[in-house]
C-alpha cells in the first residue's frame, strides 16, 4: 500500500483501517501532565491533553484507560476509565519513576493493547506497542538553556521512544520535520495532530469588553500570552514596544515565570517602561477570553514554538495576531496576521505600529483570523488522535530499537 503523508494521507488510512476487521482496541494513555491546580501549568501542554481527552471518539470500537494524577469531570464518561495514584507525580523525579516502572505495571493489569505517551516519552520496557506525543524539540535547539541532567534525559529519552513507537504524534508540521531530521524518523511513522480552539474563544459583546478594560486601567495595551522563559524572546519586543512613539499604550505580558526570566525585569527597568509594562501573571482560563478582546492585538515574538495556541485563541476573539516567522509560528497564524524576523526590533516596531494605526488593516486581519482559527477543531484534533491508535495498532514490520 503506499504511504500518505500529511494530514488528508492520516484521514484516508484511518478510513482504510476502519473498513477491516479490528478487535476492540484498549488504549492506555499516559495523563499525568494534567495539573490539577490553577496555574501556569495548566497551560500548553496540559490544554492540549485536557481537550484531546475530551474529543478522543468513543464506541468506533476503542475504550480508553487514562492513567492520571488527578482525576477530571471530563474523564467521568462513557468509553474512559480513570486510573489515578497517590504518587506525587507533579514532582519530575516522581514523575519519571512512575512511567517507568509502575505504569507497565498498571497498564497490564487494565490489559490494555496499545500505550499513549502524551508527553515525550515511553517505558523502557512497555508491556504492548506505543505511542508518543512530541510538542516541541527546545531542548535540542536551545540546549544551554536547560539544565544539563534534563537536557539529557528528555534528550536521550526523547530520541529512543520516537525510534520504537509504532507511531510518533507531532502539534505541526514544523514540529513533524523536527522529528525526522533529529531522530531519523520515517515522516510515513509521524502525525500531525493540531490543536483546536475551545468555544470560550470568541467575540464578546463590546460593552463587556469595555467594562473588562476600564477595570483593569490599562487603556490600550498590546498582549502576550506565555511563559517567561528565554525562547519567547521577550527582550526584543521589548525593545520595539519601546520605539512606539504612545505614551497611552500599554503592553501586558500574561503567563507564569518558567525560567532565566531576570533579564526581562531588568531590561523593563534599563529601557524606563515599568509605568506601562504589566506582569498579571497566571490568568484563569475563563478569564482569558477577555484578555484577548480588550487587546489591541496579540504579539508572540517567540525564536521557537511547539505551535504557539495564543495565536489561534486570540484570532477566535477577532484579535489581530502579530508573530515571529520562525518555527511552527507561520502554521499557526496562516495568511491571517503579520510576521516578522525574530530578532529584527525595527521590524516588530514597524508591525506593531502598522496594526495600531491601520484601521483597514487591523479589521482585515480581525476577519482573516476568525476564519482562519475556525478551521481548527478539538474535534477533529479528537478522531485523528484515535486514527493514529488504529494505524498504530494495525502496523507491521520492525521498528528502530535504537
């Protein structure tokens, strides 16, 4: 049979598997990346997983068995067990311990027939076939910015459980071709699987908006949203923000503090913006709509991103997205918003003014982005999740044991 590659070539396999004779598949899906407390970390990686789970398509012949620290309302349906540990598995050490040794364990007494990593890596020794989720590869690009035993381990780790999977699960394109260059797998092994937008991102009223505004007292502000870490590159929006000749304008950076975050404090302080940069720290999902509509427009100057979600939340509320042409950023904005050389200020500046001042430019992105996000689908992100189990559990041959 020959290989398709790509999305409509994971649709059409799935389909060819669908019309065969499968047995009921047991999937055991590794969720311990799902945080059961309000903060930064309920953002990414555990979105992404939280949504799948909800989509993954029930009586197509497959039942799930989700391995969690926490359990969720959403897991409380048909075709899903729960399985959950006392195991303080929100502790990375815990963490790498319990998939290693007692999810085999748990994942043979459940009898499950094929395993999902949605988080890099596998068990040394899985009991059936595997699965893993890839969503970025950071630590190989931008390997001195990490500590030098987890860069090895999600390295090394990383490397081998992509080689042995039966099927590797990429959040983009760009992210697929990672896969390949750096691991050597077979583009015919990986799938794409992107996000999708939840129904929370939309347009709200304009009235609701303005109360939002005038209660937080920004005025105009310019928004990103992620994690303060190196690879967001937030020094050099800072730096355009700076040459925006508005005094008004205010700049509000959304997300927790990850990592090597001290240089942006202290480049805020040497560039006189403190009056006009904000720091609201984590923002409750339900209040994040919000965020997006009041904004003038949502930049993600990042070097290097998994996908980078902002951009779709933000186009869904019918905000105009500005973003680095680097990585997997052009799949996430598509034609809909403006790009820019990561590391060009004068560029960003010139964006950011262009959609600040540009009326018909700004109400053509605002329309581009909304049909832009809405060909993205949790529930799709859901059913092509579940057609890389069934080609998973229907594949021949030998994989790398490398």
């Amino acid at each position: 049979m020959l290989i398709r590659e790509g999305r409509e070539g994971l649709r059409e396999r799935h389909e060819e598997t669908q019309r065969g004779e499968i047995k009921q598949l047991r999937v055991g899906i590794n969720a311990h990346l799902l945080s059961g407390e309000a903060g930064y970390r309920r953002a990414g990686i555990h979105q992404y997983i939280a949504q799948v789970l909800r989509y993954l398509p029930v009586n197509e012949g497959m039942e799930y068995v989700v391995f969690t620290r926490h359990e969720a309302d959403f897991l409380q349906r048909a075709g899903l067990t729960a399985v959950s540990t006392t195991w303080p598995t929100e502790k990375r050490a815990a963490r790498i311990v319990w998939e290693q040794l007692l999810w085999p364990w748990q994942a043979r007494q459940q009898r499950v027939d094929l395993l999902h990593s949605t988080a890099f890596v596998t068990p040394l020794f899985p009991p059936c076939p595997a699965v893993v989720t890839v969503y970025d590869l950071s630590f190989l690009h931008f390997p001195e910015r990490f500590p030098g035993s987890q860069r090895w381990y999600l390295t090394t780790q990383t490397r081998r459980s992509c080689r042995r999977a039966r099927r590797v699960i990429t959040i983009s394109e760009s992210g697929r071709q990672d896969v390949h260059r750096f691991f050597g797998v077979p583009l015919s092994r990986i799938d794409v699987v992107y996000p999708g937008v939840d129904a929370i991102y939309r347009p709200y009223p304009v009235d609701e908006v303005n109360r939002f505004r005038q209660g937080k007292g920004y005025g105009r502000y310019l928004l990103h949203v992620g994690t303060l870490q190196p690879r967001k590159n937030i020094p050099t929006l800072l730096e355009a923000f700076a040459r925006l000749a508005e005094p008004d304008l205010h700049l509000v950076l959304i997300g927790g503090k990850g990592w090597l975050y001290d240089e942006i404090f202290v480049r805020v302080q040497a560039l006189g913006l403190a009056a006009r940069v904000h720091f609201p720290g984590y923002v409750p999902d339900e209040e994040l709509p919000l965020w997006y509509n009041a904004a003038e427009l949502l930049v993600l100057p990042s070097v290097y991103e998994g996908f980078g979600m902002p951009a779709l939340e933000a186009m869904a509320c019918g905000t105009p997205v500005v973003a680095a042409n680097s990585s997997s950023l052009p799949e996430a904005v598509g034609e809909a918003g403006l790009l820019f050389a990561p590391l060009n200020v004068a560029e960003l500046a010139e964006r950011l003014t262009a959609v600040c001042h540009d009326s018909q430019l700004s109400a053509k992105m605002r329309a581009l982005g909304l049909a832009h996000a809405a060909q993205f689908s949790w529930v799709r992100a859901g059913r092509e999740t579940a057609a890389a189990y069934h080609l998973a559990a229907t594949a021949t041959g030998v994989v790398e044991e490398g």
